[in-house]
C-alpha cells in the first residue's frame, strides 16, 4: 500500500483524530524527511499518552490497516496498560480482557510483531491483576486457546479455531512473554514479591504442559523450539531445580536435533546458571551424566570445525562446572565426575583453530579456571592438599594448553587476517596473559622452572626444530608472570637472562616478545646489573628497527628507569640510537614522549659533570627546530610541531632529576662522589638559555591556548621535579606569566605555583584569602573588563569552599579563565 500525501500541516498541529494518527504514521514510518520523521514521533508518543489512546488503538488494529499500524495500535495498549492503569474503572477491567483475548486470537496467524505486542499487553495486563482479579491466568489463556469452541461461560471471548498448531504457537508466545513482562516492568518491592509467589504458583500448569508438547509426536519443531523458549523465560523466576529436571532431561535429547540445537543450549545454560540451583545437590549431579554425555559430540564438532555445535556444548559444560564449583567439588563421591567435567573444559580451552578465525570456544572457559583454583584454595589446609594433589596435573596441563592457544598463525596467514581479528587475537592473548599470572599462585616456582627447561631445550638442543611460534609462547608465559609477581628470587632468571642472547629476532612478533620479556625484568636487572651487558645490545638492536619502536621504546624506559644507576658505561649508545629513533618516530608523539622520559632517567644518574654536555647533544637539534618554527608563519602544521617539540622538553624533564640521585647516592659507597652543591641544575641551564625562544613563540601563539598549554607544562614539570632548584627561574617565569594572563587569559597560565597556591591560602588562610580576594577582585576592570561583580563574588565563594581537592581547584580556575577570555569567536586566533 502506498503511503498517502502530506495531509497538509506538521503533526504538532493537528487534531488528535484517528485519521491525523494514521497520517502521523505514515510520515513516521514513509517519509525520507528525517525532520519530519521527529516531529511525528514526538506528536506520536504524545497521542499515545492522551485519553483517547484508549479508544483509537482498537481502530489502528482493524484487519484492513498495514502492519505498521497495527503495529502502533498494540504497542499503544501496552503503554496504556503498563503505565496509564489507572486510567481505568475496575469493572472495565474484564471487558479489556476479553477484547485482547479475541484479538491476540484474531492476529495469531501474524504479522508476528503485532502478536507478540498484543501478547505483552496482556501480560502487563495479568501482572496488574493477579492475584485479586485474575487468580488462575495460566488455566484460563490455556483454556481460551483449545482447539474447540471455548465454553461462552468462560468469559475468555475466545473464538472457534480450526488452526490447533497455531494456536498451540500463540500460548507458548503468551506464555513466554508473561515472566519476561515481570522482569521488565517497574514494581515495588512487596508487590514484586506477591506476583513472584503468585507466578511461582502458575508453574504447577506450565510445567505439565511443556512436558507433554515436548515428548508428543505431533509436536513440530517449531512448537519444540517454542516449548524451550517458553521454558528458558520461567526458569529466570526461580523455578526449583527439581521441578524441571524432567524437563531439561527433554532439553539434552533436544540438543541432537540441529533446528533444536541453538534453542536447547540457550534454555539449559539458563537453568543451570541460577544460583539458586545450589540448593538441589541431587537434581545438579543427575545432570553431570548428560553434560558428561555431549563429549563425543563436541570432539566430533571439534574435528570438523563446527563452531556453532562445539560454541554451544562448551557453554552448557562451563555453566554447570563455573556456577557449582565449589557445591561438585565438596561431592567427594563424585569426584571423578567433576573431575572428567573439568578436563571436558580444558578440551574446550585447547579447542582446534586460531582464535577468533577458527574457533571462538576456548575464550568462554577462561573465567572457569578462575573460579575452579580459587574455590580450591579456599578450603582448609587439609582438604586443601587433597585438591591440589588432584587438581594441579590439570593445571600444567593448561599451561600448556594456553600456550598452545597463544600461538601466531604463520605470518602468511597472519597477514591474511583483518584488522578486527589481530585486535581481537590480541585481547585474547592479554587474556589468556593474565589467566597465566592467576596460575602462578596455584603452582609457584615449578611452573617457572617448567618454562625455562622448555625453553632451554629449544634454544639450546640442535636436534630441536625450533618454531618461532614455540618460543615465542615460552617467553610470552614468563613475560606474563614477571609483569606482575615478583620473581626477583627466582633461581631460572639468570638462565633466562643468558638465553635470550641466543634468540634470532629477525622475526617481528618474535623480537616483540622478546622486548616486552626484556621489559619485565627490569627490576630484576637493576639487582643484578652484571647481566646488563649481554641483554642491552638487543634492546638497543629493536630500537633500531621501525617494526619493533613500540616495545623496543617501552623496554627501554623501564630499564633507564629502574637500572640507571648501571647504565653509565652504556650511555653514549643509548643516547645515539635514541637519537636516531627520534629523528624516525618524530610523527609518533607517545613513542618520542616515552623515549624522553627514558632518556631523562639516565641523564639523571650521570656524573655532574658530564649532563649538561650530554643533555645539550639531545636537545639542540630539537631547540634549533623550535627556534626556525618561531620565526615562520602561523598554521596548523607549524603548531602541531612546536606542541610536540615543547611536549618532548616537558617528557624529558619530567624524570631528569639529580636531586633524586644525590638523594640515592648519600649512603652508597665511597667510591661514589656525592653530587656538589656548587652545580647549578642542568634543566635550570637549559631553561634559561630557552627563556627568551620561548618568549618568542609566545608572543606570536599567545591567543591559542592549546600552545600556551604546552609552554606551562614544561614549566610545570620542571618546578615539580626541581622544587628549590627552580629558584633562579621564579622572576623570569612569574613576570612571563603576569604578561600572558594580563594579555590574554589562559587556564593553563593560572594552573601553574596559583591553583596549588589558591588551595594551600584556602586551607591554611582562609581569612586572609578572603581578603585577599576581596581586595584584588574589586578593582574595576581586573582581571579583564568584561567579568561582572556577581562572577567575580562566585569565583571567590568557590575557592574558599574548597580546600581539600586540587583538581576542583583547577577547574574553578580554569572556567574563571574562560570568563575572563570572553566568547568564542570573539576576534581570537582560532589556530
């Protein structure tokens, strides 16, 4: 049917008639105006709201109106019901009824959404009734759905049916529908509990019913898959376990049948997800057997690649052993059940294929091993043993199962992989990572020395044919731990250290692990600096390559920043490979603010003498940059420039801190000279030699904050890392500051020795702020001509409420900046 003309005027105008909502419908649904398309839904959903809702759904349900009204029509007597109850007499209540009743009859060969809104509506309708008004709902819709003339005394207004199969599919949707509308709908608490109890009674009538359509012959598929939705729904209300025992036996034969299967899957995983299901030992452990039973089945989906069947299995095997681990494990007369459970799910976690290109099973099982080590360990010490004597085979063996599953593909099919699914591999390996770090406190030590002896024969035995993607695993299992237990009193690291020398890192994914392993031990190596030597070489040999900056830069800052102190006789290398990388990944603004930090590390713990030399052959190529973009015209390219450029000074000083090595060296031993109080600070050098380059560029960026932005963050880090060294800066620095914010005013310039300033006067002088404030602020025209008395007084209120948190502070600051600032687009540079 083709939709009619505009009527003439916008929705908002017009009447509220049943033509003007079927008109307003039609725009909704018709018209590519998406203008018009809004204004309609909005004139809709006041309609629906209206009085006359009442009335006109019943015309939008005529047979002769398109889907889409009909549609509108059941979707607004839901509304109505649901949240306009009220609106209604009591004795209008039984004739509501049966009209939903004749019309759910009247749509049950479809169009299926309208059936499904009509079934809702009454749904909601029973939950505002029951149990007062509607004590037995389940018996009656039963009764009004028979495939023979219903009893006229019933009061259902049901109608003669000759379609029993179709009928038989509008109870079940009737039915599904009823539990779910609870579970949505807003309700208080105490009547939340009587509907509960009054549903839980209904059950005594579903249960039989679902049983005998399940296990009739005459049952199609359909009306199974049907049965198991409908089932799936009332088990969310708490139905005991034992009471549908029988039926989810029905649910296991089901899952043979493919058009049965998905649905099947979904209703038991439900049922035995509730936790509830815990007070029913007997009616859990006969479903062991049947879940046992489904192995075959799932190896043989496993051997012919059928995600779906071995997806499906998978879950219904971690529902039951997750939800009741600890309840199967105290089972002790079962234990071999539970046990032959668990390796059913390490079969899961192993599965065949690549994840996510091959399979998506072995993901779902992770959490399980969680649950499983956490439920053993939390027994007493003695019950504890006996687990573990059982349990702790199991977990090797999902060592290396994880392992196995971390793999890489071959870089041909790696390659061959879309962006979404590396992203997705490598969530999946941050997973199965962190799995690997949980593990560590089930098997300790052995598991790390299992590790190395792999390891170790990999590298070491030629009669090993060495895959990249085997020892990429082994130093992927030991990165994952050492990321975050400490094994600094590990007996293999040293053997670890020596072996990994000997690992060809030509491949890319291989040499990454390797930098990242490397990484990890930082800690270690700053305890054990002898072993610098033969592992700073590789480090600095994937700081070379572009493929591995990443990891390579990463690996490198945790060393500088753990081991400087040893890094001396390595500092001339360090600092020529950084300053290649830099020149390569200049585009790269993280990797080239990490490799400052790095850098800034290990300048720091450098003799005196030689930093300030040192820390001019790092910066000058970037200050003489600076200094050629100072002079050039303003655009956006010259801006992202001197923001990264700035950016790296702040990164660098950020970590170059000699007072920090003073403070290390004042008990170390006497060969080591105490840094001389006579040395002025290299970063206080640097600053001032800049001062003026910095003014420069000021002077040209002052109206663009994002600039002045950067300008005070290399101020900022520097004062918080040189405290009182930063003295001989304070007059240069407040002066440039008091030019900035009188010129133009910025929330970074008021950010920087003000806003902690602001905060240390509010919670220390209060009065005196106050004053303070008073004083300053009254004067006309400060700080900019546009603030009125009233902002000036709310600036001061909020600054002397807040004396705890400095980040408040900071916004307050940053919005009175903005005040002062004035609007946007108001004559100010828009770079």
């Amino acid at each position: 049917m083709e939709p009619p003309g505009n009527p003439g005027g916008t929705p908002v105008e017009l009447e509220l008639t049943l033509e003007n909502v079927e008109s307003a419908l039609y725009q909704l649904y018709f018209d590519p105006d998406m203008e018009h398309k809004n204004v309609a839904q909005k004139w809709l959903t006041q309609a629906q709201a209206s009085a006359q809702a009442w009335h006109f759904c019943w015309a939008l349900l005529s047979p002769d109106k398109i889907p889409e009204v009909q549609f509108f029509g059941a979707s607004t007597l839901h509304t109505k019901i649901s949240r306009h109850w009220s609106d209604l007499a009591a004795d209008q209540h039984e004739s509501l009824r049966t009209q939903l009743l004749s019309h759910i009859l009247q749509f049950s060969s479809g169009p299926k959404m309208v059936l499904t809104r009509l079934c809702v509506a009454l749904a909601s309708l029973a939950l505002n009734v029951i149990p007062q008004a509607w004590s037995q709902p389940v018996a009656d819709m039963v009764r009004a759905f028979q495939p023979h003339k219903p009893d006229p005394e019933d009061g259902s207004g049901a109608k003669a049916s000759q379609d029993p199969h179709t009928h038989c599919l509008t109870l079940l949707e009737l039915l599904t529908v009823l539990p779910e509308e609870f579970q949505s709908s807003r309700l208080a608490q105490a009547r939340r509990g009587q509907l509960r109890e009054a549903l839980a009674g209904e059950w005594a009538v579903v249960c039989p019913l679902l049983r005998q359509l399940m296990q009739s012959q005459d049952s199609s598929s359909q009306v199974k898959e049907k049965v198991l939705k409908c089932l799936s729904s009332w088990v969310a209300l708490d139905v005991p376990l034992g009471e549908i025992q029988e039926l989810l036996h029905d649910c296991f034969t089901a899952l043979s049948d493919p058009e049965l299967f998905d649905a099947a899957v979904e209703t038991v995983v439900n049922a035995i997800s509730q936790p509830d299901c815990q007070r029913y030992i007997n009616a859990l452990l006969s479903l062991m057997p049947l879940v046992l039973g489904l192995y075959d089945q799932l190896k043989t989906a496993a051997q012919d690649g059928d995600m779906e069947t071995s997806h499906g299995i998978c879950r219904i095997a971690v529902a039951l052993g997750e939800t009741h681990s600890r309840v199967l494990l105290e089972q002790v007369d079962h234990w071999q059940e539970y046990l032959a459970l668990v390796n059913m799910i390490l079969f899961c976690t192993g599965i065949p294929g690549h994840y996510p290109v091959n399979e998506t099973t072995s993901s779902l099982t992770l959490t399980f091993w969680y649950t499983l080590q956490d439920d053993i360990l939390s027994f007493e010490e003695e019950k504890q043993c006996v687990y573990l004597q059982v349990y702790r085979p199991v977990y090797f063996q999902l060592v290396d199962v994880l392992l196995h599953k971390s793999h890489y593909p071959s870089q041909e099919e790696y390659a061959s992989w879309s962006s979404d699914d590396k992203e997705q591999f490598r969530i999946y390996r941050v997973d199965i990572s962190d799995t690997l770090m949980y593990v560590y406190e089930m098997l300790g030590a052995e598991l790390l020395s299992n590790l190395y002896e792999r390891l170790g024969r990999l590298l070491m035995d030629p009669q090993q044919s060495a895959v990249w993607q085997d020892t990429e695993a082994l130093l992927f299992g030991f990165q994952s731990i050492a990321e975050t237990i400490d094994v600094n009193y590990s007996d293999v690291i040293p053997g670890l250290i020596g072996l990994i020398p000997r690992i060809n890192i030509s491949n890319i994914l291989l040499a990454d692990t390797v930098m990242y392993t490397i990484g990890s031990l930082a800690e270690w190596l700053a305890d054990h600096p002898v072993m610098l030597g033969g592992i700073l070489p590789m480090v600095l040999q994937g700081l070379a390559k572009p493929e591995l900056s990443v990891s390579s830069v990463s690996t490198l800052k945790r060393i500088c920043r753990e081991c400087r102190y040893d890094l001396g006789p390595y500092a001339q290398d360090i600092l020529t490979v950084s300053q290649v990388r830099h020149r390569e990944i200049h585009s790269n603004t993280s990797q080239c603010m990490w490799l400052m930090q790095g850098l800034g590390f290990l300048l720091s713990a450098l003799p005196s003498e030689e930093i300030l030399g040192r820390l001019h052959s790092l910066i000058t190529p970037h200050i003489q940059q600076l200094d050629t973009l100072a002079q050039q015209e303003l655009n956006p390219t010259n801006k992202q420039s001197i923001i990264h450029i700035v950016g790296m000074l702040a990164s660098l000083f950020t970590t170059l801190d000699i007072n920090r090595q003073a403070d290390c060296l004042e008990g170390a031993a006497s060969s080591r000279l105490p840094v001389p109080q006579s040395t002025q600070n290299p970063v206080v050098v640097v600053l001032q030699q800049v001062f003026t380059l910095i003014q420069t560029i000021l002077s040209k960026w002052l109206h663009d904050s994002e600039v002045v932005e950067a300008v005070c963050g290399v101020f900022d880090k520097s004062v918080r890392t040189l405290l009182h060294d930063f003295g001989p800066m304070v007059p240069q620095l407040g002066e440039m500051l008091g030019e900035i914010y009188s010129a133009f005013p910025q929330a970074s310039a008021l950010d920087l020795h003000f806003s902690e300033v602001l905060l240390n006067l509010s919670r220390h002088c209060p009065a005196l702020l106050s004053q303070w404030l008073k004083e300053t602020l009254q004067t006309p025209g400060f700080p900019c001509a546009q603030l009125t008395a009233e902002q000036k007084h709310t600036f001061s209120q909020q600054l002397l409420r807040e004396q705890t948190n400095k980040r408040r502070v900071k916004e307050i600051v940053k919005e009175f900046a903005l005040l002062c600032r004035g609007p946007q687009g108001s004559g100010y540079s828009d770079y």
